[in-house]
C-alpha cells in the first residue's frame, strides 16, 4: 500500500507539474522558435567560419594564423556591442611540422612504394636523412608489452582500427587514443627506433589524421619519432608485411617543439542584469591542427559559441545572468587555455553555474552530453520537449568538452553539444577537415540549439 | 475515485506490459544489435552504391543506364540466394535532354552574362535557335494570376525560395514545387514564351536543379520550354532585374518527349514461412535523373533496400511473413513503376501488410514516418526504444513514399525512412548527387534501422 501511495502522489505531481509546464513551454516556445528562425534566416556563424577557414587558415598553437585567429574573433566580438571583451594572455607550446614528411615501404632493391604520413604533434624529428627500419606490428599497447623483446631499434606500427560497431563514433575514437598519444613513449621504452599509427578514422583513405602525443617523463635523449598514416596505407602495410616481416620502411619528419609562446583566450561577456555573478560560458577552441583549415575541428564551436550571444542580441533577450563566450587557445595539444581560464576563475573567486562547448563537429545537432548531478539534469531533462520540434533528441549524462573540464566541481553543470558524430572521423585533424565539408544549415542549427538551451538556464536557473 | 482507480488499472497495466516487454525486447535487442553490426562490419550497400553509381551512373527513366541498372540489381539479388526474382514489365516516359542547356542575360548591346539552366524533366525544346526574350520575376503561381495581362511572349521566371526555417526541408521543398511542376502550364495558358524556375534548393550554388514538370492537358501547340535556373543565378537575375525591367533572357533546350518504352521493376522475394500470403514490402527507385549520378536520390534507397533482405539471411533470419524487395522504375518522372506494382498486387489479390520506403536520401537515418491508423502506429510506438541505442528518435504519422502510394488501402501500414534532411535538397537532382557525397555508415545505418523495423513487424505483425 505504501508503493501504491507513493505511485499514486507520483502521478498527482506530474499532473500538477504538466499544467504549470505547459505556460511555461508555450512563452519558451515561441522564444526558441525566434532563435532558430534568427539562425538560418539571418545567422552569421557560416560567414565567421568561412572567413576564419579560408582568409585564415589552419590554426596551430603558437602561429601566426592562431594570432589572427585572436584578432579576427576579437575584433568580431567588439562588434557586437557586448558588455566586455578581453584577451586572456596563455603561454602556449609552439610545436612546427617543418618540411612535408615522407615515407616509404622497401620490400627489396629498387621496390618501393611511397605512404601517406603526417607528423603526431609533439613529435621530434628523424635524423635529417631520415631513418630505415624494419617494422613491427601490434594492435595496440597491450600487445606491445607482449613482443617487448622483439621492439628494439624497430618501428612500431600501431595498428588497432576503430570498431566500427560503436554507432558514437567517439567511442570507437577513446578506445584506440591511447595508441597515439602513449604509444610513442611505451615504445621507446623497450628501445624502438619510432613509431608510426594508423590514423584515427572510420574511413579507408589516402588522409593521415595528426593529432596529440605526450613522451610523457622521458628525457630528451630517449625520445624517438611518432607519425600517423593513413588507413589505406596501413592496410597496405599490414598486408604486405605478413608476406614480407624483415621490410624496411623509411620516415623522414622535420618537426620540432619550439618552447613556449605567448598567446591568448579571447572572451566576451553579457553581463547579467539580476544575478551578474553567475556565470554561464560557453565555447570552443580557437586552435586547430595545420592539416585542414580547422573548419569542423574546432572552428564550427568557435562560431557557434559567438553566434549564442549575438542570436540573443537578436531577438533581444537580456540574460539575467552573466552570460560568457570563451574561445580557448590549444585545446589540441596542452589544454593551456581551458587551464588558464579555470585557474584565473578560482585566482577570482568566480562562480560559474553553467559551461557549454561545441568541440565536436559542425554537423546537424542531436542533443547534449551533461555532467550533472541527477537533480540538476532531471530538471534539465524536464525540458527535452521544447526542443522536439527541431528534432533535438539527446540528452544524456556522459562528458562534456575537454576546455571546459577544469572548471568542474561540485555545483557546475558541463555540457557538450552533441552533434551526429558519423562523418566527424573521416575528417577529424585531416587535410579534410575544411570549410567545404561544412553545411551552412547543420552548423546554423547547432548554434540555434546551443542559444536555446542557454536561454532556458538563463530563465530557469540550475 | 472512479478516475483514480482507472489511474491505478493503467499502471498496473503498464508494469505488467513492462515486464513482459523486457523479455521481447532482450531478444530482440540481440537481434537488432546483429542487424547493426553486420551492416556496419560487413555491409554491402556501399559497394553496390559504388556500382550502381559510378560504373553505371544516371538513370533516366527508358534510357540505357536505367536499362543497365535493372539487367545489374537482377543479378545481384539473384546472387543473394532468395527464393524468387523477377522482373516486372512497365511502359515508361522516355525523355530525353540533348545537348547542353544554354541561357545568358542581356542587358544591353555586347553586354550578357551567361547563366547555369537545365531543362525540366518532360520539357519540350526551344526552337533550335534558342528563343531570346524579356523576363518577368514572379514568387510563384498565385502572383502569376496576379499579373496575367504581361506575361505575354515573355519568359516567367518563378524565384519563390525554399523557406529555411522549417527544420525538415521536406517541408520547405513541398511548399515550392508547384512552381517547378505546374509553372509552365500555369503561364503557357496566359501567352509566355517560356519558364525558367529557382531551383528548389536551400543552398546558393551554380548548380540547376531539374526535376518532372507537367503540361497537364494543354495541346502540343501551347506547351513551352520549361527550364531550372542555379540559386545563384536566380538570385543574380533577380538582382539585375530590379536595374533594368527590360533585359532579355536567352534560352536554348534541346530536349524531347520520345514516347514510351518498356522497361522493368525488379522484385526479389523471400517466400514466408509461416505467412506466405502477408507481405512486407522494402524498396527505392532505380530510376534517376541524368545531371548527377542518383546515389542519393535513389541510389541508396535501392541498395538499402536490398541490403535489408541479406542483412536478415546474415543473421540467419527467416521470415514468417513474405518480405519482398521492390526496385521501381520511374518514380520521377510518371511513378509507372509504383502504379504498375500496385495494379498487379490488386489483380493478384495479393494482402500486403507493410510497405517501407527509402527515398529521402542516404543520409544518417533518424527514423520513420508513417501512414497507419493510430491502433498500428501505438504498436509500432511500442518498439520505440528497441531503437534508441542506435539514436534512432522519430516515429511519427505522416507521408511514406511515392512509390508505394498507389499500395494504399485501409489496412496496409505505410513507411517512409526519414534520414536527417538537412543536407538532401544541396544536391537533390543535381549534378552534385554523386557517390562522393555518400557516407558510408549513414548508408549502412539507414539500412539497419530498416532491417530492424522489418524484423519487428514479421515477427509481431501489424
């Protein structure tokens, strides 16, 4: 009987809920729908992206396109009329790629076949010659500690693909990370001469896909060479040393780590007219790999984080509480910016309610990740309905973005917009990813989802 | 009391569905994560898309390559090992384009600009000079009633734009095709020379968009040319216009009205087991228009829907009820092959139970749409979160497909897969639909969630 009450108050509650909810969701409604009419009617994110892509370029920490990149998204924020903008000084590492890097298969005198490589950032380079090795394949680094014995002053070829079975494909892309980012360390230990990964893609082609590594604690001396290929020539690769176990592959890289450099986080702020000190962010990342142009990766969350304040601007909503935009300077390799905001935040006793990032992709938005409490996400999870009609579907507890992370604590809710992820590694830290594998709609709608969801915490609270 | 009794039979009610349903769905959940895995590991779509696409190409209704496409999926479904496949005779249009298009404005002596056109599918030519007249803007066919008394002997050009706030762009698409398909008709009646129309796209490229038009009952002697114009241009036009009311507009077509010829649906079958008489049907058109290659409209929707009767024999399941896989011919420009099938089905007395199409572009699938009675459509709303793992969200009631219209009746089940939208109209019957704008796992996605819904509806019925 007591079930049977609790049940039966269970139901009361939702009816009583459901009629307040319905007033509530017919005003948000039609202010969400302003949102999303101002985004694809009348947006802008498409025209930042495009300038930020193509009359910029690709953004790497430390270079001179990231500091255009600076100036561009600083002087476009200025021109929106916010209530302040600045620039948050952040040293960052200054990693170069140098001269095109190649590589060969030899399987004999005069048989040569060359292979698509790119350089890991924070790779160190060859010899200036280059370097010719056997190599030896594992599927990951669990198998590396298997053949430890047969490593030395070879080159590791870490070759586990991503499952395709994972229908996120992000999951597929955490379970086969580590292969990148520590592969070269672990290798190096048992004496390997470098290490070369398959590229972190879902797609068979001619691309390799750069990305993080870390050499971890090893000394200088112990560092050895890291590069990606590509997935059609790891195959081919794969393929042809089951017939051939003693070829030689030859690497030559010209990469350097260049110490430290000054850069920026570029923010601007709406401050809020009844709760100014809470703050709620949302952002992307201004640096992107050298490859591609950045355009998905990370310049989409960049223009989608600007178009949520200037969206509403627009439709002329004045948020209560402060509401904050932060493009972070190295998400890829150091996570500098994220740091620095975070620690400048606690240095000023700041409270944040609420960080949003857009860091996965222009494509057409699904829903978000949160990290929440079960409270705090079931009252965002009471308006999931608001967001049917634009086939806003996902709203699930998971992770949120990675220049967000170090602000967590106990009260903050993080989220990631999550867009559909099924292209993203087809492109992701490529020459691919480029401004013309960008869809004007998908990233308007993106921004528009984005706007809406910091609208209804605006209102509502957290 | 009454009502809070009737709340309380409705949750018994409901846990006692809760627990039978978990056992339904643990297996089924087995079942459809095998569908899913198959397609994604192992799938073949891809590659007969590839096929279909690049070794064959466009498939105009009554041409060669539409003849290649059905002598080519005859054999491939022959290859699968189903208990029937046959070909389905039907008289088709045969229309063919010409030689190239070919329009410029202008504006004065030695002053012209050329501009991207492309005849309408079922236009007649212009004389074989080309015809060179003055324009009239109008926004679609209640403006041309607006405006009779100065359309005579000029060409009217018809630039209502897709509206891009409906999230669907289905939606945006319907409200502006009756421009495209009744435009000339409309003004031939009140004297033009000739219509040009916008094409029925929400991206601003170069590239014209054909699609069918119809002269409905006007006599030979009335009908006139009837051509796309790129977004662009059209804007371009329209821009100029504004300058100089007087340009001229030069337009050159080619194209024909060539009778009819024979051609084919291809039908393959997997007889039922235990309910041969109830038929479920699976299908896409083969036919396509000539400008790009048809991956998407309907390439993928063919090959998705044969992949749905292999993915079933992968897994080793068989059939209770009959599952047919229909290739129609002709969908765009006549539906012969769609009205020919259900005329043979009624003349067969055949009970069709289920009908699903795929039609809308092999984009990432998001779900369904269906025409049922809400008795049928609260079943199939029942095995909603069967596919929620695979973030397959949207069942509603709505349109199905072209091709399974004529099927209609009071008992039969409607479907139509609804892939996300956003990107479908960028490249529907342009020379962009190619290959290379076909993902992969979208494709294979789109075909898995159909074989699930399929694998649901004979085991359980409708």
């Amino acid at each position: 009987m007591k079930k049977f009450l609790f049940l039966l108050s269970g139901i009361l509650l939702s009816f009583g809920l459901t009629a307040q909810e319905n007033t509530i969701k017919e005003n948000d409604s039609i202010q969400i729908r302003k949102i999303f009419n101002t985004a694809l009617v009348n947006g802008k994110a498409y025209n930042w992206l495009d300038h930020l892509s193509n009359a910029i370029g690709g953004r790497l920490s430390g270079s001179l396109n990231a500091q255009k990149a600076v100036e561009y998204t600083q002087s476009q924020l200025e021109e929106l009329g916010l209530d302040k903008v600045w620039l948050q000084p952040v040293m960052v590492p200054k990693w170069t790629r140098g001269t095109r890097e190649y590589a060969y298969i030899q399987t004999g005198p005069g048989s040569s076949t060359e292979v698509n490589i790119a350089a890991l950032g924070g790779s160190i380079a060859t010899p200036t010659g280059g370097l010719k090795k056997q190599v030896i394949e594992v599927q990951g680094l669990e198998e590396l500690e298997e053949c430890k014995g047969e490593i030395k002053d070879k080159i590791v070829f870490y070759n586990r693909p991503m499952d395709p079975t994972h229908i996120q494909t992000f999951k597929a892309y955490g379970s086969c990370v580590d292969q990148r980012y520590s592969g070269a360390e672990a290798a190096a230990k048992y004496g390997a001469a470098a290490v070369i990964v398959r590229s972190l893609s879902l797609k068979i082609d001619e691309h390799p896909h750069t990305g993080s590594m870390s050499y971890g604690n090893l000394p200088n001396s112990k560092r050895i060479p890291a590069a990606a290929i590509s997935t059609k020539d790891a195959d081919y690769l794969s393929g042809i040393l089951k017939l051939k176990k003693d070829l030689e592959f030859y690497l030559k890289l010209s990469s350097e780590n260049r110490g430290e450099v000054k850069s920026y986080n570029v923010i601007g702020e709406i401050t809020g007219s009844e709760f100014p000190k809470e703050i709620m962010l949302v952002g992307g990342h201004l640096d992107s790999w050298d490859l591609g142009d950045g355009a998905h990766d990370d310049g989409a969350g960049v223009v989608q984080s600007m178009e949520v304040l200037r969206l509403l601007k627009e439709i002329d909503y004045k948020p209560k509480r402060t509401l904050r935009v932060v493009l972070f300077m190295n998400e890829e390799n150091g996570l500098r910016g994220g740091k620095k905001y975070a620690e400048v935040a606690k240095i000023n006793n700041e409270n944040h309610i609420f960080a949003l990032e857009s860091d996965a992709g222009g494509f057409t938005p699904r829903g978000f990740s949160f990290e929440a409490s079960d409270a705090q996400f079931a009252k965002i999870e009471g308006w999931k309905t608001l967001f049917k009609p634009y086939l806003i579907h996902y709203f699930e507890q998971g992770g949120s973005g990675a220049d967000i992370g170090p602000l967590k604590n106990e009260h903050i809710v993080l989220a990631g917009l999550a867009p559909d992820s099924q292209r993203y590694f087809d492109i992701h830290h490529a020459a691919t990813d480029t401004f013309e594998q960008i869809n004007k709609r998908e990233l308007e709608l993106g921004a528009a989802t984005m706007t809406s969801l910091i609208y209804l915490i605006d209102k509502y609270g957290l």
